[in-house]
C-alpha cells in the first residue's frame, strides 16, 4: 500500500500546474496507480482547496494561495484495489 501511495503521490506532483497571476490560480493534474490506470474519485488538496477526480484520474481546481503551495495531498477512496 505504502509503494501504491508513492506512486499516486508521484504521479501528481509531475504534472501538477499552476496558472495564474495574482492571488489565485489552477491546479491540474491526473492520480494513477503503479500500473498506470486513473484513479477516479480520488481527493486531491492543496491544503487550501480540494477536487475529486473523474473517470480518467483527472483533477482541476482553483487554488486561492498558488504562491504558497508545496505539498499535494491525495486520498485514495474507500475499497480502491
């Protein structure tokens, strides 16, 4: 499960992108697993903001503080195998 976390966890911070000026901005990304497949219903924050993913592991959503933004934190849902 640990190995499973990582890979989600590198998986998300690879693609992670922050557009915007100001105060605000938006994150993107897509949660999947050691094998490669998407993870859908995944919560994904930025400790400000959070989303869940669709069918195809992706996620988007407008984080207030994307200056202040180092860690993404990724809760994978209940029963995923």
């Amino acid at each position: 499960m640990k190995r499973l976390l990582y890979a989600i966890m590198i998986s998300v911070l690879l693609p992670v992108c922050l557009f915007g000026q100001g105060k605000s901005g938006f994150m993107t990304g897509r949660v999947r697993d050691t094998e490669g497949r998407p993870v859908a219903g995944a919560i994904v924050t930025d400790g400000f903001t959070h989303s869940e993913t669709d069918q195809n592991g992706n996620f988007r959503f407008e984080s207030p503080y994307p200056e202040r933004v180092h860690f993404v934190s990724v809760r994978i849902p209940a029963g995923y195998r």
